[in-house]
C-alpha cells in the first residue's frame, strides 16, 4: 500500500469531514456530516488547526491527525495539542496511525513547538500501545477534568 502524508487544504474539507463524523462515531457521537463538515470547514478556513491527511493510492484517503495549537505555561513554550487521530477500520495494522504521528511530530518540530499532548480513552489500548512503542510517556502526575459551561455547580 503506497500512503502519503500532507497537510489537508480547502479542497480536502469532505474528505477529511467524512473521516472526522467516522472518528466522532468511534466516540460514541451520533452520526452528523453536517456538523463535522462545518467543523472542519472552519478550522481549516480559520487557520486553527493544522491537519495532517493519509491517503493511499487505492482508496484514497484513509486517515488523520487534527494539531492544535496552544501553550504550556510551566515550560512558557509553544505546544500542539494532538486532539484528532483517526484510521479507516480498513487500513488499521497498515503502520498508518504512526506514520501520521510521525508526520505531526516532524511537523511540531518544524513549526517550534516544544511538545505535542494527547489524550485517550482509558479503553483504547490499541492506540495506547502504539504511542507508547514510539516514546510518548503516560502522565501519571496530573489528572485531567473538564467542565460544561453554563451547568449549574454542585456545591
């Protein structure tokens, strides 16, 4: 299988919104290609993300890796968080995922970043291995919380 890396543009916006409400699903998010195309319409329409497209020569595109950029305060370093990283069912075990790693890292690097940051589900121990097999270290110092905004406390 001949697979390629580059950074999506304009013109890949429903191909990468197809793959993006297919990652959403593996979540457990209902089916919307709407939403994920408006979505991705406007991070790559806004610059606010840099999305990195696999495709192979035979079925043309197979995979992705969405980078945000933002901050680390303690280092005061520019980071990317690697929020995105999706694989067609069919092209899994094909060494895709860690090529599009591969391909984020070589691009924080380029763009200056000190470090890239992912989170997983803890039930995802496929892609966990995988982040592990090439040097991406666990946090077990920090927990990780999140809050909807506009629901009431509960204190």
């Amino acid at each position: 299988m001949n697979i390629t890396i580059r950074q999506a543009t304009v013109s890949d916006t429903r191909s990468v919104a197809e793959l993006f409400d297919l990652y959403r699903q593996f979540y457990e998010q209902p089916a919307d290609l709407p939403l994920a195309t408006a979505f991705i319409a406007n991070r790559i329409n806004g610059n606010e993300s840099v999305i990195l497209l696999a495709a192979s020569e035979e079925v043309g595109p197979i995979g992705f890796c969405q980078l945000y950029p933002t901050f680390c305060s303690v280092e005061a370093q520019p980071i990317y968080a690697l929020y995105d990283l999706f694989v067609l069912p069919i092209s899994r075990r094909n060494g895709v995922g860690k090529m599009l790693l591969q391909a984020a890292e070589d691009r924080a690097k380029s763009d200056g970043k000190a470090r890239m940051d992912l989170t997983t589900a803890r039930t995802n121990h496929h892609a966990q291995q995988l982040y592990e097999s090439m040097g991406w270290v666990r946090d077990e110092v920090f927990f990780a919380y999140s809050r909807r905004t506009g629901e009431p406390s509960a204190s």
